[in-house]
C-alpha cells in the first residue's frame, strides 16, 4: 500500500455514504467507522482547498429508474424505507461541495461527475464509501477509465464480505491505482 504522490487537483469521491447504505452490517471496516473517517478525509481535504464530491444513489419509489437488464439477483427486490437516499448529516453542509445523484452502481455514468471533476482541472481521485465490490470499484474502474489517477482509501471502504472487501483491495485495486490508509492520505495532505 503507498501512495506515490497528491496531485496539484484531486478530488475526494465519497461513495453512498447515506442513511440505507449506512444500516447494512459492513466487513472489515463498520459503516460508523468507514464514515468518521470519510468525514476526517473531507474537512481535510476542504482545508487544503481539494474538491469533494458526495456521491448518493436513488431511485424513483417503484424502481422504474433503476439499473436495467436481467440479473440472477434483483438489486431492488423491496420497498425502500422513505429517506434511504439521504446523506449522512455528517457529510453535509458544504456549499462548495458537488453532490452526484446515481442510478447505478458507479458514479460515472450517466451523472455528470467527469465535467464537474474535468471543469476544476482534477486529475486524480481518492475514494472511499460503501460497498468495496459495488459502488466503490465501479467508481475506481472508471476513474481509471477516464484517465484519472485512482486511489482507494483501503480503511474508509467495506462490504457485505470481508471477503469479497479483501479480494478488491489486494487483486483489483492495485491495477487501477493505488492504495493507502486513511492516515497515509492525511499525511499527504499536510
């Protein structure tokens, strides 16, 4: 895990850190503490005058814009509680922040994260959220895509799976960008 170097202009892409994705049980890291320490990276990242974006995912209340296509397993199989989509409190509250609105499982597409993230000069993104295997490494994917340097926050992202979590962080991770800890990220900081 290292981290080779903070770009003049990057960027912290929290992942669905919001109220239904908080309440699932989370491995290796609990969602409480994969949010203190989004929370810890985003106040410093706003005090080195960095970009952070709030990445939330929605649907209309019966789903019809939800991810289209057959699956072995329904991604929305149930009613959701009203209020599910909301971020955290803690999170909120930055005027300078960019909130993107998703309706799959990566920030990319379909949002405008790559203007907004392109229209400030970004050039690589640190990433954290919930969950590791879904829309954490299809953010990473496409960041990698688009020509960003990628950087996972390996501490501040879980899953359902330890697992599944581990098996991200040490084989897919590594050939996207890089990774480090949330105390490595803030020590580039400064």
């Amino acid at each position: 895990m290292t981290i080779s170097a903070l770009d003049p202009h990057a960027a912290l892409v929290v992942v669905d850190l919001q109220r239904g994705v908080l309440g699932v049980p989370t491995e290796p890291q609990t969602a409480d503490e994969v949010l203190a320490r989004s929370v810890r990276l985003a106040e410093a990242f706003r005090a080195a005058g960095q970009l952070v974006v709030l990445v939330r995912v929605s649907f209309a209340p019966d789903g019809a814009d939800a991810m289209p296509g057959r699956t072995e397993r329904a991604v929305l199989g149930r009613t959701l509680p009203g209020r599910w989509d909301e971020l955290s409190d803690e999170l909120t509250g930055h005027p300078e922040d960019v909130v993107v609105t998703k309706r799959n499982w990566g920030a990319f597409h379909g949002t405008g994260l790559d203007v907004q993230l392109r229209r400030r000069g970004v050039t690589q993104v640190f990433l954290t959220g919930i969950a590791t295997t879904a829309g954490v490494e299809s953010t990473a994917r496409a960041a990698h895509e688009h020509g960003y340097h990628v950087v996972v926050v390996t501490d501040a992202v879980a899953d359902r799976s330890a697992d599944h979590h581990r098996h991200s962080v040490e084989h897919v991770f590594p050939r996207l960008g890089e990774t480090g800890t949330t105390d490595d990220v803030l020590a580039l900081l400064g």
